[in-house]
C-alpha cells in the first residue's frame, strides 16, 4: 500500500530553489494535503479527491493534476 509522507528537511535543499516558487507549499499546507489524501484513499471516490486537489491550489490546467488523477486511478483500479 502507498503510504503519503512529507520528505525528511534537508539543509543543504533548503538553501537552493528546486521548485518554481508557485509550486511551494509550506509544511501546514503540505501536511493538510497529505492528511486529506490519506483519507480519500480510504474512503473518497474520484470526484471527492479532484476536489481535494482543486481546494489545495492545484488546478485542472496544471500538468501534476493529470498525473496525480492518473496514478489516484491506477490505485483504485489495483494496477499498483
């Protein structure tokens, strides 16, 4: 089973900008996102996680929301 967990804080990643600062969320964020897909996995259905995605800032338009739709599938469909 895929478990959602925040990456261990990395100084050294810290101090270079990796992202496009429109993809930066802050760990309170990152943490209500991850909290909220953990339990749609459980117990939400596909329109329930969409919007889930569209509350946290990720839009339909955005390149990640397809992806994230696409592997959100896959796990419903067991192809993981």
């Amino acid at each position: 089973m895929l478990i959602f967990a925040r990456p261990k804080f990395n100084r050294t990643m810290a101090s270079k900008n990796l992202m496009t600062a429109k993809f930066k969320h802050t760990y309170a964020e990152q943490n209500a996102l991850l909290r909220d897909l953990r339990e749609l996995l459980k117990h939400g259905d596909e329109r329930e996680f969409m919007q889930v995605l569209r509350k946290h800032g990720i839009k339909d338009e955005d390149s990640r929301f397809a992806e994230i739709l696409k592997l959100f599938r896959d796990l419903r469909g067991g192809k993981t």
